[in-house]
C-alpha cells in the first residue's frame, strides 16, 4: 500500500522552493524564513484538528479506522516538517 501524500508537508516545500532555486533567483519580496515556519506550523496545526476530529468521529461511531490512521499519519509527518525546518 502506497502511502497518502501529505498537504501540509507538499505546501511547505512548495514555500521553501519559492525562497530560491539553484539557478540563483532570490527570495520572493516579503517572505523571509519566519513567514514560511509559521505557515508550516500552521499546516501542522490544521493537520493536528483535522486528526483530532477523525479520531473523535471515529470514537462516536461515525468514523472509518482507516481515515483515522491517515489523518494521524498526515498529522505526524506535518509535525517532522515542522521539526525539520
């Protein structure tokens, strides 16, 4: 099984490859390296809510087992974006 690609983690690469690529362009006018960490948190965030939300729909019955583990999983990987920035 193939796993999900995760949003949050695709949208802030897309952010550090906007900074400037190797063919030497600079970085967009008004971005600077705290705007794009906290867009990253903010990803990370969006992703923690939307984990907590699957797994409390999950725990009221109305949720799927296999959503839940993604939606953590998304969280996860949101979170070592974060960290790794």
């Amino acid at each position: 099984m193939v796993a999900p690609v995760n949003p949050a983690a695709i949208s802030a690469y897309a952010r550090a490859a906007s900074m400037g690529g190797s063919d030497g362009a600079a970085a967009a006018p008004g971005s600077s390296f705290g705007e794009i960490l906290g867009g990253v948190i903010k990803d990370a965030v969006q992703s923690g809510k939307a984990a907590e939300a699957k797994a409390s729909g999950l725990m009221q019955g109305k949720g799927d087992l296999v959503d839940v583990v993604s939606a953590v999983n998304s969280a996860e990987m949101s979170l070592e974006t974060v960290v790794a920035t």
